[in-house]
C-alpha cells in the first residue's frame, strides 16, 4: 500500500510540475506577442520594457520582504550579478524583435536549454544520460536550419532576421545563466528574497544602461493606446513569469524548466496563426521534449518546500554565508 501511494504520489508532483510549467509557458508566450507587437508598432525601447517588470517585482515583492524584516540570507554580489544578466537576455531578445520574426525568436529560445544543460553539468554536478545529450545536439542541428532559413536560404522574415537570430542567441546564454544562478539561490534560500533582489538590482541596470542607450528612442515615441497596452500586457506577463519561475526552479530545475518553455512555440502558432498567418518549424521542438523526456531514467526530483537536507552543489553558498556571520560584529 505505501508503494502504492508513494507512486501515485510522484505522479501527482510529476504533473503539478508540468502544470506549472504550461502556466510560465502561456505567459512567456504572451510576453513574447507582446514584444513582438511593440516592434512592430515601431517602438524600439527593449530596456524600457524590462523596466516596469523589474520595478513591479522590486515593490510588490520588496514590500513582503521589508515587512518580514529578515537579512539577506544570500550576499548582495551575487544578486548583482543575476540582475546584470537578466536584464542583458531581456535587452538582447527583445531587441532582436527589431529585426526577426516571433517565429525565428520563439524558436531559437530554446538554445537556452543546451547552455543550461552544460552550465548545470559543469557548476551544480547534475548528469545527463547520452539520449540527453543527444536531444541537446539535435536542437542545435535544427536550430542551425533555422540560422541558414533566416540568412537567405529559405527565406526568413523580418528586416535582418540573421542578425535577429544573433542577438537571440546571445541572450539565451545570459538567461541560462540567470536561470542556474536562480536555481542556485532558491533551492535553499528564500525566493521572496530572490525575486526581490533581481527586481531591485535589475531595475538598477535597466536604469542606467536606458540613460545610455535609449533616452533618444523614448523621446521619438509617439505613445498610443495600443503601445501602451503591448507594455501593460509585457509588464503584466513577465511579472507572473518571474513570480512562478523560481518556484518551479526549486522543484525541478532549470533544465527541466527550460524544456517547459518548449511549448510555449504551440502558443505562438496560434498566434501567428491569428497575427502574422505563419506556419512552420513547430516539429522541431516537439521532437526534442519527446526525445529529452523520453531518455529520463528516474522520475523528476520533487524535494518538499520543508526539505532541511542540503545537497553537496550548494554547500558552498552555504559555507559562504556561515563565515560572513562569524565575521559581523555584534551591535
């Protein structure tokens, strides 16, 4: 009997766990609609986007976090460092709207999953069967037939979408690198705290690389209704997605949790469908998810939110924070 319920039990996690993951999927969809309509619109100001997510998450979340009263449990560097490079992938793949299709963009997403297979392997010691890594170099063959489309050979869309799908992927390494810090810091620590300090210190860079390089593009704007609807909808989507994501990266992980954003291409069928009466490239990432998941050998890892085991990949985070309260003086 309690092998009964111990199985029906991970099943039930295991699809908690996918649920979670379709929500973030949704709403990075409309996020990325959202991005894409402002482009489109002829508002070139990616940082300015990414400026009222981080200053809702600095207020609603820093609220909670000042009303709890608690120190940092994490030093304030290495939430520096998270902030510095969320918003750099934010910057790079909205920028990349400019230039490419939200077909090319929301496809091309997803080299994120082999930056984070490689970071997580090489810094948190995690371990991927051969079929992994096979799904991994299939996503990047496929991923190149996109590139060779988009440069000339099939005829991509947008005003330069080689040059888009650049900027793509060089954001997708900073988001696999938010995504492993994040998981980092939430799988012991407090992801209030968390989603604060991104909040705060990504608003901080947003603010000023917007005085550096888009001051000029905001005084062109002539604002709209529809344009500032697409940065509501921006703000609202990608405040759910930063709400949710570090929940999801506790449970599960950021491989796991970028291979969720997967699906959210079948979002943007619809809405190219809709939108932009666009149709390709969808088999793509549906044969790496069944191809990933179909190589798993043991059932997602789901440590309860009471877990007081620490694991030996972030034992260093927490030797780190034992020595920094030995070295404050008492006041």
């Amino acid at each position: 009997m309690s092998s009964w319920w111990r199985s029906h039990g991970i099943l039930l996690r295991t699809l908690y766990v996918l649920f979670l993951g379709q929500v973030v999927s949704f709403v990075l969809a409309v996020a990325s609609f959202s991005s894409s309509f402002i482009a489109d619109l002829g508002v070139d100001a990616p940082l300015t986007q990414s400026f009222f997510t981080y200053l809702s998450l600095a207020l609603v979340y820093g609220s909670i976090l000042l009303y709890r009263r608690q120190k940092l449990r994490i030093s304030w560097y290495w939430y520096l460092f998270l902030g510095f490079v969320d918003v750099q992938g934010n910057y790079l793949v909205n920028k990349a709207y400019q230039y490419s299709s939200i077909t090319s963009v929301t496809l091309l997403d997803c080299w994120t999953i082999p930056w984070v297979i490689i970071l997580t392997w090489i810094f948190l010691g995690t371990r991927y069967s051969l079929w992994q890594f096979f799904g991994a170099a299939l996503c990047i063959v496929g991923l190149g037939l996109v590139l060779l489309s988009d440069a000339g050979v099939g005829g991509g869309d947008g005003s330069r979408p080689l040059l888009g799908d650049i900027l793509v992927i060089a954001g997708t390494l900073f988001f696999a690198l938010s995504n492993v810090g994040e998981e980092f810091c939430v799988k012991k620590k407090d992801r209030v705290e968390v989603v604060t300090m991104i909040g705060i210190f990504g608003l901080l860079v947003s603010v000023c690389e917007i005085s550096i390089m888009e001051l000029k593009s905001l005084e062109s704007v002539e604002w709209s209704t529809d344009i500032i609807l697409g940065f509501v909808g921006y703000a609202v989507s990608t405040f759910l997605f930063y709400t949710i994501v570090p929940f999801l990266l506790q449970i599960s992980g950021a491989t796991w949790f970028n291979l969720s954003l997967l699906t959210s291409d079948m979002w943007a069928v619809v809405i190219r469908i809709f939108f932009y009466h666009q149709k390709k490239h969808l088999h793509l990432k549906i044969v790496l998810l069944t191809v990933f998941c179909g190589s798993e050998k043991d059932p997602i890892p789901l440590p309860t939110l009471g877990d007081g085991n620490h694991n030996a990949e972030y034992q260093v985070l927490d030797e780190e924070n034992t020595e920094s309260r030995n070295e404050t003086p008492a006041s």
